[in-house]
C-alpha cells in the first residue's frame, strides 16, 4: 500500500480497479432486485417522454443511482464517476454499431427510432458526467435525477445536434 505525504494509507491502481468493480456490481445488484417487479416504465427524461428500451431505461436508472451513491465515498468520487463514464461510452458506442446494422434496413422504422432515443439518453447521460455535474457538487441534498432531468431539458437542442453528427 502507497503512503502519500500525509501519511494516510492510499488505494493502489488495483485496488481502486475492484473498488470500482465491486461499486458497480452493488449499484447494479440492488437496482436490479428493485426493478425485478416493478420496472418504471421506459420512457426518456425529455420533455417529450419519447419511449426507449427497457435496457436503455435501466442502464440509465443504473448510471444515476451510481452518482449519487459514488457521492457517498468522496475519496474515490471522481475514479468511481470516471468510471461511469466509460461504461456509458461503451453503451454508447455500441448503440452506434447497431445503428449501422439497421440503417440499410427500409422496414425497421420502429427500430431505428428506438436507436434513436437511446442514443439520445445515452449521450445525454455522457455530457452530463461530464458538463453537468456542478449542480450536485453546490447542493446540500444533491439528487443525481432532478440535476440530470434539468440538464437534459436544458441541453436537448445540442445534445441531438451531437447525437445526429456522431451518426452522420
């Protein structure tokens, strides 16, 4: 174990790897038994309540229950918020390949506007980790949901804007 000048034991490289590891599994774990029953119903944060898929609905129920409770081990906020992020570009990225399966495709409208809704979500999510998150830093009871609701309301124009030019 590192000792950093203060002399406080500090995580290694690997410890912080299953630190993260085991962070996700429980934020993971505990959403999942929770929605095992009583699934919210997969509809966007945009004002427009667009449908996305119930995977989609999740990973994001997902990714903010892990911000606000990554707020909770505040030594390791930004690794585990990191962390979170580069998960949520992966989602992202793979939303992408399948959108490059349907594109070509003439009778998959449906499909391809459920792509397109979560990819909106997806991305969203990713600027808002990364733009967004001053309001929860300066909020005495910060919750990751309302901040991200009002970032997306505020953001939507740019954030399709961004979404179209990724599929372009």
């Amino acid at each position: 174990m590192c000792i950093n000048s203060s002399t406080e034991a500090k995580l290694t490289s690997h410890q912080l790897d299953e630190l993260a590891m085991a962070f996700e599994l429980e934020v993971f774990t505990n959403l999942f038994i929770e929605q095992r029953d009583k699934a919210p119903e997969p509809l966007s944060r945009r004002p427009s309540k667009s449908p996305i898929s119930k995977s989609c609905r999740f990973f994001i129920d997902f990714l903010i229950r892990g911000l606000d409770q990554s707020r909770k081990f505040k030594p390791h906020y930004v690794r585990l918020t990191r962390q979170l992020i580069l998960i949520a570009k992966v989602a992202y990225t793979k939303l992408l390949q399948d959108f490059d399966v349907l594109d070509p495709c003439h009778k998959c409208s449906d499909d391809k506007a459920m792509n397109l809704n979560d990819r909106i979500e997806i991305m969203a999510m990713i600027e808002f980790m990364m733009k967004g998150l001053s309001p929860l830093d300066k909020s005495p009871d910060p919750c990751a949901e309302t901040a991200f609701t009002n970032f997306f309301e505020m953001n939507q124009g740019a954030i399709e804007i961004r979404v179209n030019t990724f599929a372009s």
